[in-house]
C-alpha cells in the first residue's frame, strides 16, 4: 500500500507539471520561488518526460502507415492528392501548441543558474545535459518533419516581433545545432545508477542512443536526397552516428536479453512483461497493474476498436531461415501455406504475429489460436505488444511496459553507419547484427552476396550486400517499435508506400482451410457469402471484389488496400508548413511542392 501511494503521489506531481508547462512559465510560479533546488529541477524535467516523450500506442504502431503494415484505413496524407497546407498542423505556438514545448525547455535552460549554488556541479551539469537533450529532440522531430525551421536557442520575449517572424533557418544550420545539444548531453548527462536503473530517466546512455539514431537519420537522409545538395555532409552525421552507438557499446551497462534455452520467447518478453527489462532497454514506459495500465491488447484484439495492423507478405518473405539462408530462395516459396511459411524460420516471426503454434487464454483456458480476419488483413496478425489473454479485451487493463529506445537498435544504426560509410567488415557484423541473428535462433554469418529479392524490394537503389542485410535486420528487429516510417523517408523509398498489400497464399478460391492445423476451419475466401445454413461455424469468409482480391484470380495471394488510393508524391518526403502558421509568418515560406 505504501509503494502504491509513493506512485499516486508521484502522479500527482507530474500532473501539477503538465499545468505549470502548459502556461507561460514565469506566470505561474514567480522566478524567485522556483528552479532554485534539485526538487525544483526534478519536477520540471519530470514534465518534460510527460509532455514530450510518446505514449505506448505511439511507439507501438507509430508505423502503421509504412511499408510493410497493412491497416484497414490509410491516412489521409497518402490518399490521392487531397493533403495540403489547409490540413497539416504541428506547428501551433499557443500556450499548449507544438513551440511552447520548445519555449518550456529553454525556459528551464535560462533559469537553471539559479540553482547553481544550491546544487553540486555534477547535478547541474545533469540537469543542463537533459535541457538539451530536450531541445535537441524537439528539434529533431520539427527537422523531420517540416525540414528547414526558425532556429531559437533561448527564451523569446511576447513582444520580439524580429525574432517572432524570422525565416526559417536551414535544415544544415539547425541539423548542426541538434548535434551540438547531444553532444552536451552524451557528455555532461549523468551515469549515475540513480538516473538509470529504471531505464525511465534521461541519462547519458539514453543520450548516446539517441544520438546514434538522430545522427543515422540525418546521414542517410542527406546521403540519399540528393536535392538537398548535402551529399558531401553526409559521412559526418554517419560518422557521429557509429561512434555514439560504439561509445555505449563499449562502456555502457547494456547488452542483449540472449539465453539459448528461451529462443522463443525472449524477444518476446521485452514487449509483454510488466517490468521493462533494463538488460536491454536504455529507455521506456512503465506500466503497473492497477497503478498505471493501457488498452493495446485490446486494440490489437478488437474488430472495432483497432485498426487491423498486419505484416505483409513481402516483408515476411525477408525473415531468413533458421540455417541463415533466404527464405526467397527456397524453391516454390511463392506458394507456400500460411503453414508452411513459419517453418524452420527466425524466431522473431513467430514472436511478432499469429503462428500456427500461438496459443492464449481464452475464457479462462489456454488453447491455440489461429489469424482471425475480423481483426487482421492479411493473416499476419501482430501479437508483438499483446498479452496473450483475452481478460485485457474490452479493458484497458494492460500492464507490459513499453520499450523506447533498446540497445538493439544501437547495434543496428551502428551496422547500418558502419555499411553506409562502406566500413563493414565481418568484424563489425559479428560485433552487432550476428549477435541478434543468434538470439533469434539464426545462423549468424556474414552474407557472402547481395540478396536479389531485397534490392528489388529495395526499387534497386542498392546491391551493396551489408547495406541490403542491415537493412533487412532492421526491419525484423524492430518491427511495429515507431521506426520504419522513418527508415522508409530517409531511404527515400517513399513509392514503397503505394504497394497493394499482400497476405497469406490461398491455393484455391472456394475451399476451406484450418489454417493452424488444430482441427478447427478458419477461412474461405469466396466470391460472395454463403447462406446462413450452409456456413461453417467458426469460419471466416473473405469476399472477393472491392477490398480483396486473390492475386491470380482464383488463387495466390490475398491482396488488400488496392482500392485506397494510396499516392506517393516526392514533395510528400516533407510536410507543407501549416496555412495558419504563414498567415501569422509569411517569412516562413512554403516547402517545395506544397506551394
């Protein structure tokens, strides 16, 4: 009871904050009676951990609108041509809008001196790390999103027209100004055990994981958006990215969750365990039972309620055999059953959707389960982030804790920099994508050739073997974890987003198949709905025609998302700066495509 009201108290506090942060600072609590004491310090970086980091729905399937996830309704940035500056927000300066965020965190920055003497130096310079670790990270996501944007390092006064109705700066300029904040941050953010052993705390290694993700982004995206005419820039970012990955690597206290005796399950359970696994994990959400809980089990279980999140065929074609070989280059994998496509293959699959072996408590008994196409497109219905019990379904009473940033991921974009910058060697690999190959029960060995199935995927931008191999490890790992979305822009493999979405092979059209095996019927597709009397009970029946259709008419693939009307445009890279935020600044101009 103790412990839960400490927690309650706790959320108390950070709901205070997010009032205090929502108005102008200095109106709320007078300058002279705050910001002056390491509590004054804990309760406004506090806020910032609320107000600024995203839910657990956000990093959960932030990438529902990517290549490789079919959903039952698109964004309407995708659809066709009807996007334009009238629509788009993110760039509201109200008191609550995007820019007071900016505007709290250099409020914090200007007025930490004050606690200078209050505090010990080390605290101050972790406290001032994590102020521009903030900056930096708003700024990261306004560059991503918006690209060039008006640079402000310090507090602007109500009354600084100049300032106020600058131009943008460039997205050089500010790119630069991004990297010189983690840079204080990696190294004046503390280490200490106090800021780091619930992995819920800015700390220097989150710091360094975050920079190898942002400086990965920025290297490849100017590396491979040629118009920007930042080419000859982009070795720098690669380069800053591969030693801040390296750095943690080699001093930090993370490593991979990895025991041979738990290959099914331990990737996993860094997903569905209440606690977050702070082996691995630098930085997450925590959830408690009936303290703090969140409704993704339902969502993923729910007709209505979600959005039917399924992996395409195409990338699950990419998930290699247990062996290290290519799933691509089995002959007849192209008519492989639902089955047989989860045969001697990475662990991971079976970790991330419906297989024929998943079962779950269902009313009080644990029994197999197979893809239910009320709730899925293409019968790879995700269970990554699922609690395999439908007691959650219809309540938002799940508890797993939610992953952010994991040293997975600063394996990767150390890979991924070390190939970019033409600097892989088997040493490297082994050192970073073998390692999480062989926690997934993969043969870890370095390819020997380039992968044809993945460079044209790829639409052929590449037939560099590691660049294709980091990239395919990539998507495996940290499938539905909020990054491929932006993999896919700074790839500038935008068309990828207007692929028809292929599912499960189906052999014949009219049949009924038990997909899983358990001696139950689960699907038919057909041209149109049996009558009520001659139904199977139990069985799904997918209608062909409008939204589905087989791939060779009377079977192959089934196909969804066809009629959608999904459109990629390259001025779609960037979003066109909001009407409402030209008609307060016109200085700021419109991005290209947009005007």
């Amino acid at each position: 009871m103790k412990r839960v009201y400490i927690l309650a108290a706790g959320l108390f506090l950070l709901s205070s904050c997010e009032k205090f942060l929502t108005r102008n600072p200095e109106n709320e609590i007078g300058s002279g009676e705050f910001m002056q004491t390491e509590n004054d310090l804990v309760l406004y970086t506090n806020g910032f951990l609320q107000r600024h980091m995203p839910d657990e729905e956000t990093l959960a399937w932030g990438d529902q609108y990517a290549d490789n996830i079919a959903t039952r309704t698109s964004t309407q940035f995708l659809i066709g041509d009807n996007w334009g500056p009238d629509e788009q927000g993110g760039w509201s300066s109200g008191a609550s809008g995007t820019w007071s965020e900016l505007r709290n965190v250099n409020y914090f920055l200007d007025n930490l001196p004050k606690a200078k003497d209050n505090v010990s130096d080390e605290t101050y310079r972790h406290y001032e790390g994590v102020g521009h670790f903030w900056r930096a990270y708003f700024y990261y996501h306004m560059v991503r999103t918006f690209g060039d944007v008006p640079w402000y390092e310090a507090e602007i006064d109500v009354a600084d027209e100049e300032l106020l109705n600058k131009p943008r700066d460039s997205r050089e300029f500010v790119m630069g100004k991004v990297l010189e904040d983690l840079n204080f941050a990696a190294a004046n953010c503390s280490a200490e055990d106090r800021y780091v052993r619930s992995s819920t705390l800015i700390n220097k290694w989150v710091a360094l994981a975050f920079k190898s993700r942002v400086c990965l982004f920025e290297g490849t995206y100017r590396k491979y958006h040629t118009t920007l005419g930042l080419e000859a820039t982009a070795p720098d970012f690669l380069r800053e990215a591969a030693n801040a990955a390296e750095e943690l690597m080699t001093t930090g206290p993370y490593r991979l969750v990895h025991n041979p005796a738990n290959v099914g399950t331990q990737y996993r359970s860094l997903f569905t365990s209440e606690s977050l696994n702070t082996t691995e994990v630098i930085l997450g959400l925590a959830f408690k039972t009936d303290v703090r809980m969140h409704s993704m089990t339902w969502k993923l279980f729910s007709a209505s309620f979600g959005n039917n999140w399924s992996l395409t065929q195409s990338f699950v074609n990419q998930y290699l055999m247990l062996d290290g070989s290519r799933y691509t280059d089995q002959p007849g994998y192209e008519e492989n059953t639902y089955r047989e496509v989860f045969e001697n293959r990475d662990r991971r699959l079976e970790q991330t959707v419906i297989s024929p072996a998943y079962t779950r408590r269902i009313s009080g008994t644990v029994r197999r389960d197979a893809p239910n196409f009320a709730l899925t497109s293409t019968g790879y219905q995700p269970i990554k982030w699922a609690i395999d019990d439908d007691a959650h379904v219809g309540l938002a009473t799940s508890n797993n804790s939610v992953p952010m940033f994991r040293f997975a991921e600063v394996l990767l974009n150390y890979a991924e920099a070390k190939a970019e910058l033409g600097e892989m060697t088997d040493v490297e690999w082994n050192r970073s994508i073998r390692l999480l190959r062989e926690r997934a029960g993969v043969n870890g060995a370095a390819p020997v050739s380039h992968d044809p199935y993945l460079a044209a995927y790829f639409l052929n931008q590449t037939t560099d073997r590691w660049i294709l191999e980091v990239r395919r490890e990539r998507g495996v790992e940290l499938a539905f974890e909020n990054v491929r979305y932006d993999d896919i822009m700074r790839w500038r493999m935008g068309p990828l987003l207007e692929n028809t979405w292929q599912g499960i092979y189906i052999p014949e059209k009219g049949e009924v198949y038990d997909l899983n095996g358990d001696g139950t019927m689960d699907l038919s597709v057909v041209d149109a709905e049996p009558p009520a009397n001659e139904r199977i009970p139990g069985v799904a029946y997918v209608v062909v025609g409008s939204t589905y259709r087989l791939s060779e008419g009377n079977r192959g693939n089934l196909e969804f998302g066809f009629s959608q009307g999904r459109k990629w445009a390259d001025r779609k890279y960037l979003r066109p700066i909001p009407t409402s935020a030209l008609q307060v600044n016109p200085a700021l101009g419109q991005n290209p495509g947009w005007e």
